[in-house]
C-alpha cells in the first residue's frame, strides 16, 4: 500500500505537470529576485533576493515580512535596512515536516493583515510549496488553486513530498501549539547534512540490489527520488560552507559530485542500469576519497 501511495503522488504530479501552462502566470525576473509569482492578494513568492538590488525590489513590492525555507541563513540585517522582518522555516526537498507546516499557519495568523514574500533558494520549488501549503491552510486558496500555483512556478513532479502536502493536505490540529516564529532559525551542520547523504546512498544501494527498482522489503524507496535526493543533499552540503571553510579543491569536489548524481538520476530514469550501477559506485569512490583527505 504504501508503494502504492507514493507512486500515485509522483504520478499525480506529473499529470498535473503536463497539463497545458499557458493560461496560468509565469514568474518574473525583477532585480535582485527570480521567480516571482503572485500567490494571493497579500502572498508572493520567489527566489532568495540576491544583495540590496533584491531587498529593495521586495520594499517597492510592498513586503512586510520574508519567509526563507531555505537552509542558508537569511539576510536579516538587509531585511531590516528595508524596513522589513525575517521568518526562518527551513525544511529540505523531501516534503514539509509538521513542525514547519505549524510554523506556516502561525505565519499566516501572525502576519494575516501583512503583504508576506515566501522564498527558497530559486524559488520554484520549496518556497512555492510552502506559500501554497499556507495558504491553502489558511483558506486563500482551494487545492486546484494551490495546484495550479505549484504547476505555475515550476515545482517538478519530482519532489514528491512537496506535492505530498496538497495532495494528501491535513490540517494542522487546533490543539497543537504553534511555535515561536524566529529570524535565523538553528540549521543542519555539513555533518549532520552528510549523515543525511549517507542515509540517502544507502537506499541507493538496496535499489541498485533490485536491479534499480524498489526494494521488495522497501516500498517507500523509489530509486529516481532517492538520486534526486542525493543531487540536492550534496548540493545544500556545498552551501552550507563558511568562505573560509575548506579550500578550493574541496568545493570543487562537491560540485563534481552533484554532477554524478545527475547524471545518475538521468540513468535511473532512462533504464540504463548498468551505467546508474558505474555512477553509483563511482560517487562512491568519490565520497571516499574526500572523506580520507578532509575528515578522516
């Protein structure tokens, strides 16, 4: 059964995604800031805003508070230049956990006379998903709506647990406590962020014994989500480094290793099974070696 239940979210998706998109609004690239897509009448969303060209893009739209659900620390300082306030939801590509999705109504209530801008990294998936989740929670939009909006910022059907939460929406319970809302909230360490690639590649590894199908005695493991997974783990591991964390090399490394793992998920997904083994075992190989250079 639940094989069954992830696999219709991934293909709901991905129907919802193929529907036609030229009737729904597309987002903008204003100065400082991608993506941005009208939500509803007080709710943006877009990218993270790069500098004070970005800042002062959101004050001319009239923002009042930022939302990051992204894992990189929020600008605060610059947010406060431009007379506006932070709030910290961070959460990863997997989907949004119950703690966040509290902190997303406690926003929506908080702020509910306010003009609200929810934003990710790029701005298409994890901060459409959390606006729509919000506001979906909220009463602003109905399901359709709120698919529509994650079809129109390109969230991709990949991202199952993002579409998970519309799809299979359940309220935050009226008795549950919401929780303080902070500017710069505690985020993952690179070791805690590689603890969860580990975690990651190891579910690689027992879909690759099932000739890259879905282990028999797991049926939550779906071997193109967990590459993708892996592609996003490393990657959100390479921006959690300090400038002067590391060296060149090692950033270099990183990005040769979000590398492979596209290249993986595209071998998965074309049936090249073969290859998608080679690939894995060369991360692998990968991996290792940095591990016996910079932590061992």
């Amino acid at each position: 059964m639940r094989i069954l239940a992830c696999l219709l979210i991934v293909l709901t998706a991905k129907t919802l995604l193929a529907q036609d998109p030229s009737k729904l609004p597309h987002g903008e690239h204003l100065p400082g800031v991608d993506n941005v897509l009208k939500v509803t009448k007080n709710v943006v969303s877009g990218s993270q805003p790069h500098g004070e060209e970005g800042f002062k893009t959101l004050q001319d739209l009239g923002i009042d508070v930022i939302v990051s659900v992204d894992g990189a620390i929020p600008s605060v300082e610059l947010a406060h230049k431009y007379g506006m306030r932070y709030v910290h939801i961070p959460f990863g590509y997997d989907g949004i956990p119950d703690q966040a999705q509290a902190s997303l109504k406690r926003v929506m209530q908080d702020y509910q006379q306010q003009k609200i801008f929810f934003h990710c990294h790029h701005g298409k998936h994890r901060g459409p998903a959390a606006a729509a989740l919000a506001c979906y929670e909220d009463g602003g939009l109905t399901k359709n709506q709120a698919i529509d909006f994650m079809r129109s910022a390109g969230t991709s059907s990949d991202y199952a647990g993002l579409w998970k939460g519309i799809l299979e929406f359940k309220p935050v319970p009226k008795s549950t406590p919401l929780p303080p809302l902070v500017e710069v909230a505690k985020v993952d360490s690179l070791a805690m962020a590689m603890a969860k690639i580990d975690r990651v590649y190891d579910r690689l590894v027992l879909c690759k014994e099932a000739d890259w199908k879905t282990p028999p005695k797991h049926a939550d493991v779906l071997p193109v989500h967990e590459a993708l997974m892996l592609q996003e783990g490393i990657y959100e591991a390479g921006r959690l480094l300090q400038e002067d964390q590391f060296d060149a090399k090692f950033r270099e490394r990183v990005d040769v290793t979000v590398e492979m793992s596209t290249t993986l998920k595209k071998q998965i997904e074309a049936g090249q099974t073969k290859d998608a083994t080679a690939s894995l075992k060369a991360i692998k190989a990968s991996c290792t070696a940095c591990h016996a250079k910079y932590r061992n």
